[in-house]
C-alpha cells in the first residue's frame, strides 16, 4: 500500500490527541429502528481498540442511508451509538450535530480513550459536494485523521476527501486505519502482484456494470469465470437462442468483441437452470445452454457449471470472486452461488488467497455461513468495483503518501 497507515505513526503520540475517524455505519435498520447487520460497525472494532488502548480521544464521522442534506430523524446515528456502546463495553457519547460550537466542545471534553460519535454527516448540505468550508469545520474537530470507511472512500465528499486534505495541509497525518489497510491490501495484491493460478469469478445481472471490470481483469487472470444473467449477452453473442432471459442487446457485439480476444482465458456457463419466471415455488429444469426453451428464462448456473468452475479453482492460489450466480434470494436459484461460494471455500482451505469483492456475493457468503473460510470478504460493494476497474479512490488518494512512495 502506498499510503500511510495507522501502525506508521507513533503510538505514543497518540495518547491525549483527537482522532477524527471516517467510519461506515450506514448499516441496515427494521422499522421500528433496530440494527438489523452490524457487521459494518464490527468491521471497525479493530481500528478503534488500537486508538483506545493507545489512549487517544476517538472522534467518529459517518453517513447514513439518503437525507439529502437536512436532518431526517429517522436517520440519525442514534441507534449505531447504541450498539457501538454494546460491542466495545465502554460508553460511546452521541452528539446530535456534525459540526460546530457543540461538536468542537464534545471532542474537546473527551478523555483519553474516550469514544464520540457525530450525527450523520449528509444531515449537512455541503457533505455530497466535497464542499470545503464544511470539511474545514471537520477539521478543527481532530489532531489527526483516519479514514476506515472503505465503503465510502469511491465518493469525493467532505468527510471522506476533502477534510483529509485540509488536515494534510495543516501539517497532521492523515491515514488509512485498519480496515482500509486490509481491503487495500487484499485487492490491491490480487492486482498487482497475485500468486498464480489467478482466477476471477464475476456474476450479476449485467455485463455493463462490470464491463470496465472485466476490461481491467482480463490481462492479469489467467481464467475469468461469468456467471449470472450476464452470460446470457455472451451467449447470444455466440448466437444460442436465450429465450425470455435478460440480455443487453446493445452489448452483444461487445461480448463478441470479448469473446475473441480472451481466447480461453473467459469461462462461460455450460448449463443454467430456467423457469417460466422469477419467484418462489416455480418448475425448474436444468438445460445445456444451447437449449434454452423459447418460454423460459435462465435464473441460475446448472450444476455441471459449478462443478466446471470448482475445477478451475482446485489449483488456484488467488481467487476474487465479485457477483452472484443467480438470483440467490430465491432458493430455487440459489444452488450455483452457494456451490461456487463452497468451491471458493475449498480453495482458502488448500492454501489459495481468496478475496470475495463486497456487494452481493459478500451478502451471499455472509448468508451461508462461509465468511469465516474466506481470506478476505470486502465491506465496499461499489468501492471494491471501482478499484477493481482500476479507478482512483478519491477516500483513498487523498490520505498521506507512505514514506518512500
């Protein structure tokens, strides 16, 4: 990683000083207000007991879901106040405003290893705009800044860009914490330096939200596996009839292009499991994809897919996996997910660095159990997606350069 990060500094010096910490705590609410998944608030955990045993005054920035720029009780941080208190057995203070008289006082208050938590920052008009006098409002809160909200850091806002900037500006460190550290380093390895067989597998509805992906991938893989409905505009691409399927049919003649220039190196579905339409309790059949029935739509990869896949992933040393198979929300089409999740879980197991890319198919491991038989499963969804295109991070650029770089 060529940012500074957390352990760079000195961890004496932190003791008494205000880390203003960029986290992502848009977790899931039920109606009646409650924290459904807290693994975003957990993921985290290890960032803050390193501040807090070193004695440092943690303050906490993050958003919270869409309010457009006003106070929207019902998306107050509240509730992740709460349950931060719960998982660290410590008090966390909630403070209900961003920035400001009440805000500077609060951090100012907080004693060594004490733990605040600032009401959501896109409560404040100028956080989506990156707007400057805003993130230098955040920046009187905080001696130094650490960013550890991966999940954000593709957004050029004022908590996340501009506000690391200013502080750089001002002479205080401004670095990655602990999570940020490890997502970047897991994706960045698998990039730049994978241990080979590299294998990327990538699933979802369509092929151009992952166009640029695949573009960047395919020169470093050594096998690109497609699953989901995406396949399905490569195999009209390759003239198979896909029946009621999606397809993109502005992108056939991209997948074409794709097709013959990846040579072997892109691995396609050779069954799929198809039904008359998307929902629960519905007839299924297994075809070969140059049977697809005219009234039928494919919904899943068929098990001759997965076992094909699973025997790519045997010898393996680097695995991404990004997208499902099929629409696992449904369990009649759930079996390829959760077959390829098992398989990427066999190749942790042998040895190989596996790396599951956030968004569904962190949902999907999450849901079967298999987290913890990953090497590494991403809390950033668009971030991992945009870093795997090989985009610039704008939470990620604007942290100080590691010594050297």
């Amino acid at each position: 990683m060529r940012k500074q990060s957390l352990t760079d500094l000195d961890r004496a010096a932190l003791r008494g000083r205000r880390a203003l910490v960029r986290v992502d705590y848009n977790v899931p609410l039920d109606e009646g207000g409650r924290i459904t998944d807290d693994k975003r608030i957990r993921a985290t955990l290890p960032t803050l007991a390193y501040l807090i045993d070193a004695g440092a005054r943690v303050v906490l920035l993050s958003h919270f879901g869409r309010p457009k720029g006003k106070p929207v009780p019902e998306m107050s941080l509240r509730p992740a106040a709460e349950r931060l208190e719960e998982l660290l057995r410590r008090p966390v203070r909630f403070v209900p405003s961003v920035v400001g008289p009440e805000a500077e006082a609060a951090t100012r208050e907080l004693e060594d290893g004490g733990v605040l938590l600032l009401e959501n920052t896109r409560f404040e008009p100028g956080e989506e705009k990156d707007d400057r006098a805003l993130a230098e409002r955040m920046a009187a809160l905080g001696d130094l800044y650490v960013n550890d909200a991966f999940g954000a850091a593709h957004r050029a806002h004022a908590s996340t860009a501009a506000v690391a900037e200013i502080m750089r500006g001002e002479g205080k460190p401004a670095v990655a914490g602990l999570l940020m550290e490890r997502e970047l380093r897991y994706l960045g390895g698998a990039l730049d330096e994978p241990a080979r067989p590299f294998v990327a597998i990538l699933g979802g509805a369509k092929i151009s939200g992952k166009i640029d992906v695949i573009q960047s991938l395919l020169p470093k893989v050594d096998r690109l596996l497609i699953g989901g409905a995406m396949a399905n505009t490569f195999f009209r691409a390759m003239g198979l009839q896909t029946g009621t399927s999606l397809v993109e049919d502005d992108r056939v003649p991209l997948a074409k292009e794709l097709l013959d220039t990846a040579g072997d190196k892109l691995v396609l579905p050779v069954d799929c499991v198809v039904a008359e339409r998307l929902g629960p309790d519905q007839a299924t059949e297994i075809v070969s994809r140059e049977a697809i029935p005219a009234d039928r739509t494919a919904l899943d990869v068929g098990p001759e897919t997965v076992a094909a896949f699973a025997r790519h992933l045997e010898t393996a040393r680097t695995v991404l996996w990004n997208g499902p198979m099929g629409v696992f929300e449904v369990p009649e089409f759930a079996a390829g997910t959760r077959g390829v999740a098992e398989a990427v879980a066999e190749a942790t197991d042998r040895g190989a660095t596996t790396i599951v890319g956030g968004g569904d198919s962190a949902a999907a491991v999450a849901e079967l159990g298999l987290e913890a038989r990953m090497s590494h499963v991403s809390t950033g969804g668009g971030a991992s997606l945009e870093f795997l295109e090989g985009r610039v991070l704008p939470g990620v650029e604007a942290l100080s350069d590691a010594r050297g770089a």
